[in-house]
C-alpha cells in the first residue's frame, strides 16, 4: 500500500496532478488538486485504491482527509469516485458534522448524494465518526490527566467513569477530575 508520496507536481487537471517521483510521473486523483502549485514540491497522503481495470492512486493534503476518504469507503456500494467527488463539494469537518447530525438535507442537496446513498452513508458512518472524536478527545484528557500526576490505569478509570454523554473535551475533564482517584 502506497501511503505517502512526495514530488514536484509535474501538472495539474480538473480532477488529478501527477507528481514527480524517483524520475516517475504519478497520477493522482485528488478533490482539490488546484490547492497544488505547478512545479513546487508536494507530499500526499494517499490511498491505493484497486479496481477492474488497474490501480488508482488517491491523494489528499493531509492523513485526516485520506482516513476520511477511507471512512466513507466503507460504506456498501459507494466508491473512491463518488467519495472523491462527496469531498470535493464539501470539507471533512462540514461532512462529519452532518452525518454526526444526520443531516439528510445537507447530503443530498449540498454533497450531491442520492437520496439512498444519503441514507446509507448516515446509517453506517454516523457512530463511527462519533465514536472517533470521542476518542480523539479522550486522548487529550488522557494525556492532561497524566500530566497532572495521574497514573495511567488512574486516568483509564477516571476516563471510564466519565459519562458517555459528555462530549465536550473541558467537561470530560472536569468530569473525570471529579470522579476522585
């Protein structure tokens, strides 16, 4: 699996650039390749994607984008080119937030998505996208709790025994911090 790649963009199109790589020309398939600049040094996450046909190579500015793209991979009967073309008409931040909301309307007027996709996609991602930045920030108050002299199996315990309704990063820890040792 080709994860990164670094090299001199070599030329840009609507939906791809190819990148210079060992003296190679690599295409990659971005959403956003006019964030690149001719001839300037690039890195890309990247997604090896396998199809009848051949291998696809799928880019993105950064390993958040990619582990998105991938996300929405999973999701049955959607693609890496509609995936492609779902973050190209909208950021991950604005995607995740309205499959956390299961904002149907967003989906399939601003995205593009039909109607069934719409759904699928709400019904697969939107405890799995809650699930990672639950554990995104459970890490950070992890971390805080440990520099605050908690031991780890401490901070795992008060972690635990934060309600799962408590989303917000200080409230966790206010709530953990509470919960004793």
């Amino acid at each position: 699996m080709i994860r990164q790649i670094h090299g001199k963009v070599l030329s840009i199109s609507a939906a791809s650039a190819v990148i210079e790589v060992a003296g190679f020309g690599i295409e990659v398939r971005m959403s956003t390749p006019e964030l690149l600049a001719l001839g300037a040094q690039a890195t890309l996450a990247t997604h090896l994607a396998l199809k009848q046909d051949g291998l696809e190579l799928h880019g993105f500015l950064d390993a958040a984008d990619r582990d998105f793209f991938e996300l929405i991979l999973s999701v049955s009967g959607i693609g890496p080119k509609t995936a492609q073309s779902v973050l190209r008409r909208a950021s991950r931040e604005a995607l995740e937030g309205a499959i956390s909301k299961r904002d149907l309307a967003y989906l399939t007027k601003i995205v593009g998505l039909g109607k069934k996709s719409a759904e699928k996609m709400l019904v697969e991602l939107a405890d799995k996208i809650e699930m990672r930045a639950h554990h995104d920030t459970d890490g950070e108050v992890f971390d805080t709790l440990v520099a605050l002299g908690y031991t780890e199996r401490e901070a795992r315990a008060a972690l635990q025994a934060v309600s799962g309704d408590i989303t917000d990063k200080d409230a966790r820890l206010k709530a953990a911090l509470s919960s004793g040792r």
